[in-house]
C-alpha cells in the first residue's frame, strides 16, 4: 500500500500542555517495555531485559513452514526456508539497537504516542546470513535502487491498513554486517523479536530493522509506504515533509547508582567514592569521548571512555570516579562521536519525537 506526501496532512497528534499520559498510550506503554538502566552494566543485554517495540500483533509462525521470497528487479527470483538460510555462511554481529522514538515523553509539547523516557535500548549478539550474500544468489538488477523489507505483522495506522513494510538504498542494503538473523544471543529469535527471521541493520534506529520477514523486494523507484514517507519522518510542522529517520545520534546513559526510591526512582548514595559507570553508542560513527556532570551540566569533566574491543556496532563502557558529598546532585552525561556529533543538553523537538538524544538527567540524594 502506497501513499504520496498528501498523507502528510495527517499528522501525529500533539499532547496539549496539562494533558496526562492517556490510557491508550498506558496500554501501549504495558505492552512494548524499555531496558531497566541497570542493565547497562551488562555488555550484552539479556534477551528478556532488550527493549521492545512491537507496532501491530505479534504474528504466529511455525519455523518449518516458513518462507521469505526474494523478487522484484533480481535476476533469480528466490523463496527461501530457514533450512537453507541456515545452510549458508553464518555470521554473528553485535548491535546496539535503540527505538527511534526514545526520548519521546521527554518533550514539551509531547508528540502523543508511543511513550519513552530513555530506556528503549538494548545491545545483543545477532546471528544469521548476511543479507548481500542472499542477493548475490538472487542476482541484483543494475537499475534496482531499493530493497523493500515486509514483515508479516499486519495493522491500521492513521487509517491505513498496512503490513509492517521499511526500504533501504541498495548501497546500504549491500553492508557487509546487514543480517537476515535467526538468532538472538546464541538462541532462536523469541517470538516478540521476530522469530523466525529478522532483518538488522546496524546503525540504523530500530524502525529499519524488520521483524517476522517474508518478503525482500528490488525495486526501480524509492520506496512510498507508510512507515518510509508518513511515520518515522522529522517533522517541525504538520506540513514540513521532514527528514527521514536514518542512523542513531550519539547517546550516553548512566547506569543509575546507588538504591532507589520505589516511585520516583530517585537515587541514593552514601558519601564517598562512588564509581559513576554507563553506556555510549552512536549509529553515524564511533563514540570519541564521554563528559560526565554532577551539578545538571554547570561544570563537565572526562569519563573513562573503555578501549574499542572490535565491535563497531555496540555500546562501549564508560566509568568516571565520584566524591559524592551529602546534598541533592544531578548527573548527566554527553557523548562525542568521530565525526563530532555531540549529544545536546537542550530537546530536539520534532512532531514525531525522533531521534531526541538529549542528554539524561539523573537526580541524586547523597545521604550523610
């Protein structure tokens, strides 16, 4: 199902100033769940504690009847099993994966769906075959200039009746590290994340990674569908037709220190030393450098940043060693990339809540 910019002038809706979260939104933020931030300390995130988010239902599928077609502009249309994908050369890559609407609830006013704080994030071990290797065979046509993801989750959005449908340029589809994964952390995918097949793409905010994959398509045209032109696009106004959504901002998260508080999950800490430790990631190019603050940003000092360890998709460690003293601290931390992205201090607004990499406020009592 295709759609042209016309589609955009139906916006997502726009929170109003006193407005509370409402029960649609509970009942989504029930359903889909972020990574509790203490699972930062982890390098690889424990499959049931990953973020989810799951836009439609979760598609029921038997491994041994399932298939994904590869057609369109090839020269060998294919449809293949998982026996076959299998069959061929495996490959294992870590990834960092973060919803691309984490941070959404953050924002004034706030764009009205999903509804993120900044936990919707997780690193894992992907296994499967590398998506080139599998249009190789197909044999990819010269005047192909996207590749078309379908997964069979099935919905309405906006009024649009739709499969679960995301493109890629060719030139990236081709990534050596883009995967057709079967397996999460050395075990089958689980149901909610896509079992039996997926798509990743490292790099690229969690919209691209396609879920429940039945069909790959080559096509001559950029891809119109709703989730390309209408859904994850960067809008300031209901008719700005926006920058799409692509690869990750660079981010920081504290793992929060300390004990918290059962309903406002404030931190405690005793006086002393405390070892302030988090994660920092960015899509666009390799993390350079964390700055940590304990006074909310007044003043910023230089984190320990862990030696690269040869996987250039996933979150590297950061630790930074504190003196805290009693009173009231908020911390924070900002990443530097190698291309010079720098995490801001202030919220990216956009209508959708993308991409807002803002930096995290952590508040901290340091009891005597």
């Amino acid at each position: 199902m295709d759609l042209t910019l016309s589609d955009v002038s139906r916006p997502g809706r726009l929170a109003a100033p006193d407005e509370g979260i409402s029960a649609e939104e509970l009942a989504l933020a029930a359903r889909n769940h972020g990574m509790p931030l203490e699972a930062l300390r982890y390098d690889v995130t424990p499959a049931g504690l990953h973020y989810l988010l799951i836009h439609y239902d979760i598609p029921y599928a038997e491994e041994a009847s399932w298939r994904v077609a590869v057609d369109g502009l090839v020269g060998t249309p294919l449809e293949l099993d998982l026996a076959t994908l299998r069959a061929l050369p495996r490959r294992t890559v870590r990834v960092t994966m973060e919803c691309a609407g984490n941070g959404r609830a953050r924002l004034l006013p706030r764009p009205v769906s999903q509804p993120w704080l900044v936990e919707a994030v997780g690193t894992a071990e992907w296994t499967g075959v590398a998506l080139r290797d599998v249009l190789a065979a197909a044999g990819v046509d010269p005047a192909a200039v996207e590749v078309v993801f379908t997964g069979a989750d099935h919905g309405v959005e906006r009024g649009v009746e739709q499969d679960y449908q995301r493109s890629l340029p060719v030139r990236e589809a081709l990534g050596e590290d883009v995967l057709l994964a079967y397996e999460m952390n050395g075990a089958p995918l689980l149901p909610q994340h896509g079992f039996p097949l997926r798509l990743v793409v490292p790099g690229w905010y969690g919209m691209a990674h396609v879920k429940w994959l039945r069909q790959i398509t080559l096509t001559a045209t950029p891809f119109t569908g709703f989730q390309q032109v209408v859904a994850y696009r960067m809008r300031q106004s209901a008719d700005d037709p926006g920058e799409p959504v692509t690869r990750i901002a660079p981010r920081a998260l504290l793992a929060p220190p300390g004990f918290p508080d059962f309903m406002s999950r404030a931190r405690v800490v005793r006086p002393g030393p405390v070892l302030l430790e988090g994660r920092a990631w960015s899509g666009r190019a390799p993390v350079e450098s964390i700055e940590v603050s304990v006074d909310g940003g007044e003043t910023w000092a230089a984190a320990e940043l862990a030696p690269a360890d040869g996987h250039r998709w996933a979150w590297r460690r950061f630790t930074y060693a504190w003196d805290a003293v009693p009173g009231q601290h908020l911390l924070t931390a900002r990443a530097t990339d190698a291309e010079g992205g720098v995490q801001p201090v202030d919220q990216p607004w956009n209508r959708g809540g993308f991409a807002n990499n803002a930096v995290q406020l952590v508040p901290v009592a340091c009891l005597d």
